[in-house]
C-alpha cells in the first residue's frame, strides 16, 4: 500500500538557521499524524516543503507516491492546507471565501455552490454564511478555514497549529470536526501543535 505520506532524510537551512536536519517519517492512509515541537523545531517548514512551497536541501518527500519536488500540481490537487495564520478575508462572507477557494481548486462552476455549501454545512458554519468574516469568533474562523480546505475533497488535510490562540471550547469543537473527517471520510491529517495534550488525543 502506498504511504499517505513519506520523508526520507529531509534537510532544509535558511542562512545561519537549520531549520530540518535528517527528518523522517511515514503516514499511513487514513491516520491522523502529530509533529510535535515547541516554536521554531521546524514544523511550518515540513509542511512548507510537503505542500511545494519550498524545496528541501537534501532528502526526499512524497505524498500518495508522487514526489513533492517534480510532481507538485498533482501533489496539491491531493491536499487541503490550513496555515497557522488565520488567513480568511474578513471583507467577504463565509461563503464567498469558500467559494474563492473553489475556483482556486478548479472546481466546475457548475458545482460550485453545492460543494461550498457541504464544507460549510461539514463544519459548522453554514448558519453564519452570509455574514462579513470581520464578525466571526477566532473559532468560527478556524471551521470556516477548514470549510476552504475541503472543497476539493483532500485525501490529505494539513494542519498548521489548528488551534493556536482559542479558548478551550473552541479547541474541543475544532478536534471533534477534524476527528469527524477522518471517521465519515477517510481524510488522512497531518497536523502541527506545541501542546502535549493535543497530540496525545
């Protein structure tokens, strides 16, 4: 069976900084996997490099079998990506930023409205749709990240600090959506976090 995800000895510096030094290791299709690490350990950059956003210095990276470097589109056709930063634009709704992703991802016009409103119903959102993001909650911007990540059905959904900067419930609320995904649809997710007891679950 081919790995959600493999990493082979991969190494990256930026200046005076080693970022990755040797990195290894492999996802099996349907798991939830954690890095991690405190600020700074490198987890933002094996994302970067598995995502294509930046090529490793040494190692290898592959993602279902296609390598992250030669076979990037196809490697990012495969995966929803959810950065650290909240990144959703305040001056449209929640359904206009999901359907922006949707033209990102290609998605036919024609299924554009259907599949924006499965990820928004998915994660939680759809009631508050027609409103300006400047109005949400960090949490309900955090479900309305994860509603653009998942219009083009990722096998792989990568998750950067998820959480970082949400009270508890919000947290909680966010873990059982993502926890849903992998249950109901197979997603394999690739997360960071710096709190032990999140990776631990």
């Amino acid at each position: 069976m081919t790995e959600a995800i493999r990493v082979t000895q991969l190494s990256r510096r930026f200046k005076e900084v080693q970022a990755l030094e040797g990195v290894s290791f492999e996802v099996r299709p349907g798991e939830i996997f954690g890095l991690l690490g405190p600020n700074g350990a490198g987890k933002t950059t094996t994302i970067r490099v598995l995502v294509g956003l930046i090529p490793p210095d040494s190692g290898h990276a592959e993602v279902f079998g296609y390598d992250v470097m030669k076979q990037s589109m196809e490697v990012r056709r495969l995966c929803g990506y959810v950065p650290q930063q909240l990144s959703a634009d305040g001056s449209l709704t929640g359904r206009e930023n999901v359907l922006l992703f949707a033209r990102l991802y290609d998605i036919p016009r024609t299924l554009r409205d259907s599949v924006a409103g499965e990820a928004l119903e998915l994660m939680g959102v759809s009631d508050a749709q027609n409103r300006l993001v400047s109005t949400y909650s960090g949490g309900m911007v955090r479900r309305l990240e994860l509603a653009q990540a998942l219009v083009n059905r990722p096998r792989l959904l990568i998750l950067d600090e998820p959480t970082i900067g949400l009270d508890p419930i919000a947290r909680a609320d966010v873990w059982e959506r993502v926890e849903r995904l992998r249950h109901e649809e197979g997603t394999t997710i690739l997360l960071t976090t710096h709190y032990m007891e999140e990776a631990d679950r």
